[in-house]
C-alpha cells in the first residue's frame, strides 16, 4: 500500500465498507456463515464435518468454491480486457450483487443469492492487482492488521510516522461496513444489498476519477 496514490486508498476503504457490509449481511442471513471471510468458512467446515453436520459443511465449502470461481473469473477477466481492468472487475463486482438481490426478490435465491455474494466478494479482491499479485486486500484483514501492527512499531521507533493510518483506515472501514450492515439485514433482509450497490457504484465514480495517470498510459498499480 507504500506505493498507492491517497486516491487509491480512499478507493480501497470505500470497498473494504462495502465487503464489510455485504459479509455481515451474508453472515447473518446464513446463520454464522461468511461470504467474504474464507478462513473461517474453512474452519466452520471443518468443525462441521467433525460433528457430523453434512449440511455446514456441505455449505461452507461451497461458499469457499463460489468465492474461488470469483476470484479466478475476475482474473480471468482482466487478463481479456485491453485497458481499464479495474474498472471492468469493479462493474463485474456491482453486476453480481445485483444479480444476487434481485434473485433473492424473485424467490430464488434462498441459496443461490449467498453463492453470488461469495462470487462477488472474491473477485473484489482482484481490483487491486499487480503483476498477478493482489496489493490491497479488500475483504480480510488480518493480514492489514499485521501490517498496521509492524508500521506502528517503526513508528514508535523513529520511523515513518503515519503509513500505519492506511491500514488502519481499511480496517476501520472494513468494521465501519460491517456494522452498518447487520443493522441494515435486521430491517431490509437481503434487500439491504441495494446499499452495498450503491457503495460499489460510488466506488465506480471513484475509480473514473482517478487521475493520478494519463488516459490510455501503461497500467500501474492495478490501472484504472
């Protein structure tokens, strides 16, 4: 995150919002299930499979394949276009949300609607990519919280002062979503992902804002 524009960061926290939003959503609609927190749908599994609860288990996996395909379709999808690549994964991201809220509105998707949820939360991951590597993580966050950990410290110890916020900021946000959206399930149900849509589409503002190169340069950090 060193090398990323502020608008960038500012960019990365407004979808970390988001994916807190939507994980909470999805994590109350599934009875303590994730749809953007892998690890511990791995370990829900696990446990589940131990206690005999084929079920959970059958439900965790799937919902680590859904956000698996996610990711590799996202991927996909940015090695197909010539140009604006994040803009591509984020409109790929804002289709699937909507997808899975109007799904849910027809009555058919008690499960599926979780499923595209997780699509969603995968591919969000491959916004910010560089030379096939995520460089931002926008829906988990030990690994920031590691990182905010180590740069506080260099902080404490004379170093650079304040890198720490940004990692800082996209958990913050991350919680920020989150809360806002286990409120939003209690009134709206699934209907509460048309917030997490608007979030997204405010992130498409954002991105199409980003001028820190000029139209049709060579992508850097992850290109717009």
């Amino acid at each position: 995150m060193q090398s990323h524009h502020r608008s960038e960061i500012l960019l990365a926290a407004v979808l970390s919002s988001g994916a807190g939003f939507v994980d909470a959503v999805g994590f109350i609609h599934l009875g303590g299930y994730f749809v953007s927190f892998m690890s511990g749908n791995s370990t829900r599994g696990g446990t589940a499979l131990a206690q005999g609860n084929w079920l959970g288990f059958a439900l965790a996996f799937g919902l680590v394949a859904a956000f698996l395909i996610g990711v590799v379709s996202a991927s996909i999808l940015r090695r197909m276009v010539p140009s604006r690549k994040r803009m591509a994964v984020l409109l790929y991201v804002s289709a699937a949300l909507v997808c899975a809220v109007v799904l849910f509105d027809l009555g058919l998707g008690g499960w599926l609607a979780p499923a595209i949820m997780a699509l969603a939360m995968g591919a969000e991951n491959v916004i910010f990519e560089r030379d096939g590597e995520v460089s931002i993580g926008l829906t988990y966050m030990t690994g920031t919280l590691v990182k905010m950990g180590q740069h506080l410290a260099t902080a404490l110890t004379g170093g650079q002062r304040w890198l720490w916020l940004r990692y800082g900021l996209l958990w913050l946000s991350l919680t920020a979503g989150s809360i806002i959206g286990g409120f939003a399930y209690l009134t709206l149900n699934l209907n509460a992902l048309w917030i997490a849509v608007a979030v997204l589409v405010l992130a498409v503002l954002i991105n199409g804002r980003i001028s820190w190169h000029s139209p049709g340069a060579p992508e850097v950090s992850g290109g717009s």
